[in-house]
C-alpha cells in the first residue's frame, strides 16, 4: 500500500498547474446564475481551452481524441483545477461524462465521428432525457413513447430533470418502444436533436432558487431511426454502460470543494462572536467540525483505495454507492453545522454584515439534493445491502 | 500511488487469519473468558507467529515489516475477537524485555485516568504508565488489584489498590507521544476488525432467520441498516490502512491527523455496528450465546485507548486551527 505520487504524476501535477495559471485569469467574468446563454458560453469556452490544451475528455481513451490519462492523474486533474478555482464541467456534463461515454461503447463508427469530436471542442452540449415524473428511482418503468413509423420514431410523452435543456443540442433519450414486452426489454436509446419540432421545456423552480433542471414534453416529435444507439428495445442495458465507467474519481471535486468549505467554515466561525467568544471557542461546533474533518480525510482515502481496485480490477464495483450515500449526508452534516454557527444570521441568503455567510446558507437548501439526485440515498443502500452484501431481493 | 494491498501483504493477512480460525476458533475465544482472558501457551504461539515482533529487526528476531503491516495483522486479531493487551505489549516489543517473545504480558494506563483500571490484571506482568513525562514500567507483582466485573468478559479489570508507583521510566515525553500515535493506530486496526466482523455476523444472520415467510434480510428496513455497516466499515477503512502507511511514510502526510482520523472513524465503525449487529438479531441478539455482543462489549472496551473520539476530534479541530 502506497500514497506517494511517481514523478511521472508529478510532472503532470506541475505542468496542470502551470497552465491553469497562465489560462485561468484570461477567463472572462462568470456569467449570472439565469442567463443560460452565458452559462453555455462560458462553460463551452472553457471546454474548448481544455481541448487545444489537450486536456478534454481527460478520461476518454485517446482512441477518441481524450487525454487517456491514468487514473491517479485523473485525480490529480480534479484535484488541481478544482482547488485553482477552474469553471465546473457546467453544461459540458451530459456530453463529456454520460452521452459521450456510451456513444463510444455502443455506437456505430459514422455516429461516433459525428459527435465525439463536437463534444471534445466544445461544440456540442447534451442533456439526459432519462427521468419521467412516472419514472425516478423507478426508471425501468418509463413510458415516453417511441412509435415506429417507416424510418423514423415518433416520440410523445414527458421527461423531467433535464438538465441545461435550455442549452443543448442534443438528448440523450429512453424511449420506449414496445409496450408489451417486460419493462427493461422495451426501451430504446437515442440521440436526439433538441431543435426538432415538436418539443417544449419548462424550467423547475428548485428550492435553491435555480433553474438548471426543465421538463421536455415531447407531443409527435419525429427523429430518425438512424440516430438510435444499439438495437431497438436494448436501450436499457445501453444506457447502464455509463455507470460502469465509473472509477472512483466521480467525487474528488466535490471532495476539494468540501475540504475548501471546511476551512471556509472554521474561518467564519472564528468571526462569528456572542456572549464574548467566538464560535470557535465553542467546544462543541469546535469538535464537530474536527469530526467531519476526520470523516473527510476518511472519504479521501476511501478514493485512493477505490481507484487502485479500479484500476487492478478494470471493474467498478458498488463501491461508488457507498461514495455517494456517505458523502451526500456528510456534506449535508457540514451545511448543518455552518447552519449552527450562524443562529439568526442563517436567515438570509446573503452575507450578513462583515461575515460571508451567504454561500453556507444557499449551500445548507441546495445540498439536500445530494442525497437525492443521481440514485437517492435510499436506492443507494438497497445496491449495497443487494450487489456488495448478497441480501436478498424484496 | 497504488493503494491496495500488496501481494505480500495479502499474504499476510491470510496467514494471520488462518492462524486465528485454527488457534483462536470463537470456542476457544469464549473459553477464555473463564480463564482471565489469556492462556500463556496460546500468547506465546502468537508471539512466535510475530504478532509483537512483526516491526523489529531482524537481529531482534523481527520480521522488519512495517505499520501498514501491523495494523492489517491487527485488524484480523480484531475480527477474531483475540483477547489480551495486544497493543501495548506490542509496543513494549524491543523496550521492555520479553514482550517480544511472548514471555512478558504488558498492560498499560494514564497515570491520571481517574478510574484507575488496569487491564488482564490476573495475566499481566508489567504494567506501563503513561503521563506527560513519558512512560514508565512497573512489576504487576508490585500491584494490588480490587479485580471488578467487567464490562467486556474478556477484557477482565482490576482497579489499582492505592497510588501508583513512580515506575522506571522506559520513554522520554516525544517517545511517549509517538508511541500513543502508534497505540492509537494498532487499536484502530483492532476496531476494524471488530466493524467487519460485526457486519458479516448481521449479513449471515438476516440472510438465514426467515419471518413472515421469507429471510429478514429481503426487508429493506433491515438492509438498510447493514448497507450502512458496510458504509461506516468502508469509511473506517481507508483511514486505517492510511494511518499505517503514514506512520510508515511520514512524507506523504500528518501521523497526528491521518491517526485522529483513523481512530475515531473505526471507533464509531466498532461501536455503531456492534449495536446494529445486535439490533438485527432481534431477541436473539440479547442473548449470552449469540456473539454479537461480545463485540459491541470489546468496541466499548477500545474505544478510551489511545484517545477516546472526542479527543481526537479535538486534536482534528486544533490541526485545522493550524492550517487555516
């Protein structure tokens, strides 16, 4: 067992440093958190420098045009340009980490050229078509209908927690194509082009105040058969090719941001004054923040011992539930704890007088969707106690 | 960086684990409960497997493996439920002579720890106590014991009669202080083991006893209080063999905070999943025959031991106190 990085990564850890601090203060301003035409713009311009910089797709096989970089420089790319403050992967998620990956598994040779490249460059933006309000935890059952018709598919019905509709070019759809057979053996996936007519996006007002996540209500909108990736009524197990991508790097930035926050947090605390000490004086919220502390330092090697079975074992294993239900509630704990130190100031959303409290109190309403999104912490267990612990089906 | 086991190391763990199913079977473990928790024959045949010796050299009749090492071997003396002061006469290897070789069980205490309990006090025979001056060593002939009922039946305790002695002092205060970082990491392999065995006595368990017409395991209540020991084990983990590394190779991080991290997230991992493998049992699970509470009592037992988890929470919050 060994945590020291070769010198091999080291020389990919400096030369990544070096271009994200030639390249980072070039960037123009961020744009505002509703100007979706901006937020593409700028999350496609950073794609693009990632591209020329060679860094795109960093853990795409360079048989794609992507960086194939080992897993422990896949690290240390989240690593370095989380903690160097560089744009999220934004409105580039869908194409880079999901769409992207499964386009280059089981699509055929004219639809990978068509779209890997657009998505390396930046010039492509996806989202998923996955979810229905009939559909979440549930996903098998979906029932957006893809009727056959000579060449083409017509597709009615609804989807929701697209993310970036507003944006995208292109979606990563389940449909379902037949009715009749058993519910996993009758969908299909496919790639279709968000300006066909026949569609209309609805924003979600979330709890945060955001509106990264729309509905698309799809009423006889046609798409040719051509852009159906895999068989027709094999779309389930086409789309679960994604998630055996996943290495165990999936939460090494939120893991930076975290370690980020937890400094942020003892920062603030040391501000926040009443009855003549500071709330780091407080032993209690003094000992709560060194416990999640250990806890996260704790989920860090967690990711370094999952990335070397990964990458011994070529498989992930259900390792990535026990990521993300343990995280999830821990970020949410840390939110909590911001939420403690600050009493009456956690009422507003903005920074209140001298302390900068605003982000902690946005973060406490947004972090509940961590245990919710992307598999609920409830589906998460049933993996665990199921595929990792041999527990029996319901 | 390769954060796995090594082949070696494997090995290693399978040797360690097979000398326990053959010498210390679960029978054996509880027979031992009625004979003061260590028999001398069995300490010794540990002793000769290298369980103390394991880091000396190999002029000191050491097999020269590192902490990584010792805490995998430990975490497996953890998972057997093995009884007796492995940690400290483990530390005492190559200080106090004999440990090394399984002649002279050493039990350890804080000279200010107001309970004034020692450990194996019917075994022992040096007792080492520890204040901030360093460590000092003492004949356990030299001490009278009120031998109380304990908690864990095989951790038996006995309170010191009296004021301590001095004792001889056998470690300066910056040796004291690396060896507390060394006991705590040792114990935190031991409450590992005590975590994983605890999940697959539960796992077993539920996926045999049948109600209502099928395995209690198939209700998602149940599962998800194992998916959640295996969550908690996992989380331990990773910070214990990191405590190993680090202590092995101090250049890749703080011992001080990867051992804070490691003891208190094993220590949770022990105490939480000790109870919840006992809850899964149901009636069954408070009963003296079943297992399970034989490792909830030995979690409880560990935790206080080189830091209890709010010390080294604290210790974590004064860490960041420095960084930030």
């Amino acid at each position: 067992m060994d945590l020291r990085y070769s010198e091999s990564d080291e020389t990919f850890r400096a030369a990544l440093r070096q271009w994200l601090a030639e390249e980072l203060p070039t960037l123009s301003a961020k744009p505002s958190a509703h100007d979706w035409a901006g937020r593409r713009s700028y999350d496609t311009d950073w794609q693009r420098r990632l591209f020329e910089a060679g860094y795109a797709g960093i853990s795409w096989p360079t048989e794609y045009g992507g960086r194939g970089a080992t897993l422990v420089e896949q690290l240390i790319y989240l690593e370095e340009t989380t903690r160097a403050g560089a744009p999220y992967v934004g409105v580039n998620f869908v194409g880079t980490l999901h769409a992207g990956p499964t386009i280059m598994t089981e699509a055929t040779a004219e639809q990978k050229a068509e779209h890997l490249p657009r998505i390396l460059r930046g010039d492509e933006v996806w989202c998923q078509g996955f979810s229905e309000p009939n559909a979440g935890s549930d996903m098998g059952s979906l029932s957006c209908r893809g009727v056959r018709d000579g060449d083409e598919y017509v597709i009615s019905g609804q989807k929701t927690w697209t993310s970036h509709a507003q944006v995208a070019d292109w979606c990563e759809l389940l449909i379902r194509t037949d009715t009749d057979a058993p519910k996993h053996k009758g969908i299909t996936w496919i790639m279709f082009p968000m300006d066909t007519p026949g569609i209309e996006i609805r924003e979600i007002n979330t709890i945060a105040g955001t509106s990264e996540f729309s509905e698309v209500f799809f009423d006889e909108a046609r798409v040719p058969v051509a852009h159906r990736v895999g068989l027709e009524n094999d779309g389930w197990r086409v789309a679960m090719v994604t998630f055996g991508f996943e290495r165990g790097t999936g939460f090494v930035s939120d893991l930076v941001e975290t370690d980020r926050m937890i400094s942020d947090l003892v920062r603030l605390a040391r501000l926040v004054t009443r009855r003549s000490a500071t709330a780091w004086e407080d032993v209690a919220l003094r000992r709560e923040i060194g416990h999640i502390q250990a806890e996260m330092d704790a989920l860090w090697a967690m990711t370094k011992r999952n990335l070397a079975q990964a990458a011994r074992n070529g498989v992930p294993g259900p390792a990535g539930s026990v990521m993300k239900v343990v995280y999830s509630e821990l970020y949410q704990r840390v939110t909590d704890v911001a939420m403690k130190v600050l009493e009456r100031g956690g009422l507003a959303l903005e920074n209140v007088g001298e302390w900068p409290s605003g982000s902690f109190v946005a973060e406490r309403v947004r972090s509940t969707s961590f245990s919710i999104a992307a598999g609920t912490s409830q589906i998460q267990r049933n993996i665990i106690a199921e595929r990792i612990l041999g527990l029996p089906r319901e | 960086m390769d954060f796995d086991l090594s082949t070696e190391q494997v090995a290693l763990v399978d040797g360690v684990q097979s000398f326990i199913e053959g010498r210390f079977p679960m029978a054996t473990v509880r027979d031992l409960a009625d004979e003061g928790g260590v028999r001398r024959d069995l300490w010794r045949q540990m002793a000769d497997m290298g369980v103390f010796s394991l880091r000396l050299s190999e002029a000191d009749g050491g097999a020269e493996l590192g902490w990584a090492d010792a805490v995998l071997a430990f975490e497996q003396l953890g998972r057997g439920l093995v009884p007796g002061p492995l940690v400290w006469t483990h530390l005492m290897a190559g200080i106090v002579d004999g440990a090394a070789g399984g002649d002279i069980i050493v039990s350890g205490i804080d000279r200010d720890d107001p309970s004034a309990l020692v450990e194996f006090p019917g075994v022992v025979d040096v007792v080492v106590i520890a204040d901030d001056r360093g460590l000092w060593s003492t004949d356990a002939s030299k001490l009278e014991f009120a031998v109380l009922d304990p908690l864990d039946p095989l951790t038996p305790v006995g309170r010191v009669r009296g004021e301590l002695p001095e004792g001889t002092q056998i470690a300066d205060a910056d040796q004291a202080k690396k060896l507390r970082l060394q006991g705590a990491a040792l114990t935190s392999g031991l409450l590992l083991g005590i975590s994983t065995a605890s999940t697959e006595l539960a796992v077993a368990y539920a996926k045999d006893r049948q109600q209502f017409g099928r395995p209690i395991g198939s209700f998602q209540s149940l599962k998800h209080l194992m998916a959640d020991m295996f969550a908690r084990g996992e989380v331990a983990r990773g910070a214990v063999y990191a405590a190993g590394v680090t202590l092995d190779d101090p250049e890749v991080g703080s011992i001080e905070r990867a051992v804070a991290s490691a003891k208190l997230t094993s220590a949770e991992a022990a105490l939480t999943n000790g109870k919840t493998c006992i809850q899964v049992h149901g009636g069954m699970g408070y009963t003296w025959e079943v297992d399970a509470h034989l490792y909830l009592k030995r979690a409880y037992a560990l935790e206080p031991a080189f830091g209890t988890r709010d010390d080294w929470a604290d210790a974590m919050a004064g860490i960041l106190d420095t960084l930030v």
